[in-house]
C-alpha cells in the first residue's frame, strides 16, 4: 500500500517537472476558484445571469438590440448552466478553468520562443498579475479573452516555424489560426486587435531580419545567419488566413458596431486614463505594483534588443529578442489603437478591455527575470513578486471587491426575514439600482433568486426577456401596486440609494393600509418592509 503511494507520489512529481504546463495551469485554476463565491455579484455579472438563463429564442432576440458582443459567451454560459445549475460559484467557475488553460499555454508559448525557464518563469508571473487574479473571479469574458488570445498566438508561432521547416500538414496549422481567430472575434471583438498585433510581430521580425542578413559577417567559427522566419510564404498564408477570417467575422462586427451606444459610459481621455493605463488594466490600480512591472518590463525589452545587436550574439540572445517581437506588439498595439480612437471620439478605451494583452505582460516580464544569475536570485525575485501580489489575491476575494456591490449581503438580509414568517403571504417592489438609474434592483434577484423566492413583482409592467432587452421595467406605482395586491400583507422595497422611489411607494401603500415595519441600508442598497396595519 505504501509502495503504491509513493509511486503515485513519484509519477505525480515527475509529471509536475516534465510537464510545467499542466502543473502551473492546475495551480491557476485553485488559485482561481478558491472563494470565488465570497464577492457579491455585481451590474455586469447580472448581465450573464440573466441572458444565460433565457432561452434560446430569446437570447437570439435580445442579441438583435444588446449584447451581441457577449453572444458566443452567452451561449457557453446557457449551456453550462444547463449543465451545473447557477449559483455565483458556478458564475465564475468557467473564469477560473480559463485562467488555469491561460497559465498553461503561456508555459508553452515561453518554452516555444525562448526555452524552459522562460516558459515557466512567465507562467507564474502570469499567475501573479493583479489582473489576472480579478479576471478569475468574474463572471464575464475577460478570462476567456486572454485565453483566446494566446492560444491564437501559440498557434501562429506553431504555424510560422512548420512554414519556415516546409514540415508535413504546415497549411494546417494556418487553417486552424483562421478558424480560431473567427471564434476568438465572436466571442469578443476586441480580439482582433490581436491579429493586428500579429501583423505588427511579423512585420518588425521580417525587417529585423532582414537587417542581420545585410550586416552579417562570417565569424571564425564559420556561423552565419540561420534561415528566415519571416519568409514571402508566410507572409502569404498568414495574410490568407487572417483575411478569411475577416471576411466571415465582417457581418457579426457591423452588428456590434450597430450597437455602441452600449459603451456611451466610457469616458474621453483624460488624465485618469494615464492612471488607467498605468496601473489599473494589467496591475489592479496598485501603483507601487505597476512601478515594479513596468520597470522589468523596459529592462527586459532594453537587454533583449541590446544582446541581439551584438556583432555575434548568442542562440539565446536570438531566442529572446524574437520572444519581444512577438510579446511587444501584443502588449502595445491594442491599447494604442483603442486610445487613439477613444482620443478621436469613438470611445473605446477601458481598462478591462486590455485582458488581452496579459500573457504578454508575463512574457515581457519573464524575459527580465531569466536574465538575473544564478537561479537562486531568480527564484528570490519572483517570491518578491508573490509578496506584492498578495494584497491585491486577498482584496478580489473579499465580499464587496465588485464595485463595492453589497447585494449578496441585501439578500441574506431579505432571505433571513423571511425565515421568520415562511407562511406570510409577499410582495416586492424594485427601485432602481445605484449608478444603473433605467435599472431596477430586480438584478439583485436575478442574482440571489432563492432570497426572493415566491415573491409577487407588484410594479413589474414590461418582461425584458419578451422585449428583447436586458432588464425588466417599472410602470405607475399609483396603478400598478394597488391592482397588485389582493390578499399580500407584507410588500418588501428594495432600490438603490439614488434616485429612489421609496416615498412615493410609501404613500401609495399607505394610503392602501401598509406602514413602514422595518428599514435597512447595506451599502448603496436601501430595503423596507411594509404590513398592513
């Protein structure tokens, strides 16, 4: 018995070293997981739910008016829901198993461009982005975004180099990067600037090249430049697959583009959106976190690009210079192009939009990392990081990290009340929810359904899943909650603290023979009970 656990132990250990990917991609989906269910959901993550749970008509229905950009993570949400049932665990669950397969095809893109120890090294700094950290626990496409987006790079590296070695199936390899930039588009447009950044990668490598070749010289070991990476064929396959993906995906992006006034809440640029960029979309608005990062990130770029202009630079000095041509571009490319055209008025620049770029963030650090000498240095810089990470891995986890949503507390406030009174006969009236003034706090339901469970909507006039849009909406409370109310003793309000419609409930349940029983606030969420005198 024992032999046997220790030789499960063995091949446990073996496998860990042999295969880096499968081991840190492990560690990320625990990382991940672990109290996932701790913060409230909040406005965005509502969204999920309730399209999620719509059927398929009239998912399709509301795709035709909201949303579309969200579809395809819809869908995949609707069948796994299906499958597991919601609860705010299962929500994010899909986020943490996408951060896990991120992790692990960032080991390989890193062992693929500049050998094992780079592999690894950015698997785990990876890991230990404060972003990451959030995109785990959201339930929301983010995660699944940066997934996409370096499977897609690793697919291209893997069909570049078949290209340049004419190795058997090549055209394969570039079949399945159209196809995977189609999918990565649907399910987030933003993605394509993915595959801009790829043409910005095999752009500077080709010139890069180019150049080694006309200043290259013979040394006394008779070495000489090896063979391209960036040939004419390449060149031609991969615009051939990009350009086929593009047209298919050009329907789906006019659709979107149909539909930006969803996005009319991002800001012009200003000074915040410095601050933004610096510290909020890859480090979670830690400053000190962000000097440290970006301070590797220009050492690791400098270093690589300065040993790979010496006269006869080493087989690892090539190895990390291409591992920055290709990492840079992804880092830079997508949140240039959605700051220009938010600079020229399109409004398309916010912080979690540039997921995206995160493996490459890794990348960019792990080059600088593997630099330092010996290996203990190296392993002393990453627990450094590990140190400043941990604020920011404790702080998503807490119960109000989502916008300081206190909506899972409202609920436990609600569902405990109504324990004391299982057989009262209930009704509820939603306000509208802080900082969503056309919304009402029906999403605090959708969200923890059990704590409203058999409650009658006394004010509910139109069903947004049957028109098509995100949200149901309120009518006369004058009309509406008196016709309502028939034999109901208790009506519970809950709304936010703005814009509330509390006193003119009030004075029609009032003048109904309802008083007031109970008030409580949590947060930006006010709730009262109201009995018939």
């Amino acid at each position: 018995m024992r032999a046997g656990v220790r030789g499960a132990v063995s091949a446990a250990a073996t496998a860990a070293v042999r295969v880096p990917e499968l081991t840190i991609g492990a560690v990320g989906v625990v990382v991940a997981a672990a109290a996932s269910w701790v913060p409230s959901v909040w406005y965005d993550e509502a969204a999920t739910v309730t399209s999620a749970q719509r059927s398929w008509a009239q998912l399709f229905a509301e795709l035709h008016t909201v949303d579309a950009v969200h579809g395809l993570y819809y869908a995949l949400m609707h069948v796994w829901f299906w499958l597991v049932g919601y609860t705010p665990f299962t929500l994010r669950l899909p986020s943490a198993l996408a951060i896990g397969v991120a992790a692990g095809l960032v080991v390989a893109l890193g062992r693929r461009l500049g050998g094992r120890r780079l592999g690894i090294t950015a698997g785990i700094v990876f890991l230990l982005l404060p972003r990451v950290q959030w995109a785990g626990t959201e339930g929301r496409p983010y995660a699944t975004i940066t997934t996409l987006s370096v499977c897609l790079t690793l697919v291209g590296v893997t069909a570049l180099r078949r290209t340049r070695s004419r190795a058997p199936r090549s055209t394969g390899w570039w079949v399945a990067y159209g196809v995977l930039a189609v999918v990565a588009v649907l399910c987030n447009v933003y993605l394509a600037l993915a595959v801009l950044a790829h043409a910005a990668a095999l752009a500077w490598t080709l010139v890069a090249e180019r150049h080694a070749l006309r200043t290259a010289v013979v040394t006394r070991d008779g070495r000489t430049p090896g063979p391209p990476l960036v040939t004419g064929r390449v060149l031609v396959r991969w615009a051939a697959a990009a350009g086929i993906a593009a047209a298919v995906v050009a329907p789906f992006v006019v659709v979107v583009s149909s539909q930006a006034k969803q996005v009319g809440w991002i800001k012009d640029i200003s000074r915040d959106t410095l601050g933004q960029v610096w510290s909020t979309a890859w480090f979670g608005a830690s400053d000190p976190y962000a000097a440290v990062i970006w301070s590797l990130m220009v050492v690791g770029v400098g270093l690589a690009l300065v040993q790979v202009h010496r006269r006869v630079p080493s087989a690892r000095a090539l190895f990390r210079a291409q591992t920055v041509r290709v990492a840079l571009p992804l880092v830079v490319v997508p949140t240039s192009v959605l700051l220009v055209a938010t600079a020229l008025g399109e409004r398309l620049y916010s912080p979690k939009y540039a997921t995206l770029s995160l493996p490459f963030v890794a990348l960019l650090v792990a080059v600088a990392l593997t630099a330092v000498r010996p290996k203990a240095l190296l392993a002393a810089a990453v627990a450094v990081l590990v140190v400043l990470s941990v604020p920011t891995a404790v702080s998503v986890k807490g119960p109000e990290a989502k916008q300081a949503s206190t909506w899972a507390h409202a609920a436990a406030i609600i569902s405990a009340e109504r324990a004391a009174r299982p057989s009262a006969n209930e009704g509820v009236v939603f306000g509208s929810v802080y900082r969503h003034p056309t919304t009402t706090a029906e999403v605090i339901r959708v969200s923890y359904p059990d704590a409203f469970s058999g409650l009658t909507d006394l004010a509910v006039a139109t069903d947004g899943a049957d028109e098509g849009v995100l949200w149901n909406t309120n009518g006369d409370l004058a009309t509406t909650v008196p016709s309502r109310l028939g034999d109901i003793d208790t009506v519970w309000y809950v709304g936010g603290t703005s814009r509330t419609i509390r006193p003119e409930l009030k004075a029609v349940l009032e003048e109904q023979g309802f008083h007031v029983a109970h008030n409580w606030q949590t947060g930006k969420v006010i709730m009262s009970e109201f009995v018939r005198s």
